[in-house]
C-alpha cells in the first residue's frame, strides 16, 4: 500500500488577518513594493509582509509594481514572514476578478 502525503490547503487570508497560531498554510495577493535576493516585500492594501523564497520555487519575473498571489508558509517570529512554495503572476488579471479571488 503506498504512503500518502496530504498537503495541508492554503487559506486565502489578508496581511493584516494572518495569525502565526493558527494559520500555517495561507495563500496572498498583493503588490510587490520591494525586491532583494531572495526576498520580497508585498503589500496587499491591509499591510506588508516579507515572502523568502528559494530559486527553485516556480515564479514568474518579478517585478516592483507587479500583482501576485503567494502559496507559503507562515513563519512566526517577531515579525511574520511567509515562505512561499509557489508564486503566481496575477498582473495581467482584470480588477473584478481579483476582488473575487481575494474573497
């Protein structure tokens, strides 16, 4: 009989609504604000989180100004951090869909 791994799902959540005790799994949309090796900064209109990423995450060109969404891990400590997994190119989406997506 096989093993099988179950991959908790991500909760769609705001920056400002994630809490490290109990989400684990999130997913985000926002705006990157900032760039640095590695990392970036998001803003999503209700706050800015840093997201650590590695290079072998699937990611599209990142640009400043470009919308997002991030599948991560919350990472607690004194100041929250996500580790994404995966990280969506969402610049191209109508603005009605996004408002959608975000619910």
């Amino acid at each position: 009989m096989p093993i099988e791994f179950k991959i908790e799902p991500a909760v769609k959540r705001k920056i400002s609504e994630i809490n490290p005790n109990l989400d684990s799994r999130i997913s985000l949309i926002g705006k990157i604000i900032d760039i640095g090796e590695n990392l970036l900064v998001l803003d999503d209109g209700t706050g800015k989180i840093n997201i650590s990423f590695s290079e072998e995450i699937p990611k599209p060109e990142l640009k400043i100004g470009n919308m997002v969404r991030i599948f991560g891990f919350v990472i607690p400590s004194e100041q929250i951090e996500i580790q994404a997994e995966i990280i969506q190119d969402m610049s191209k989406l109508k603005k009605e869909y996004l408002e959608i997506l975000r619910k």
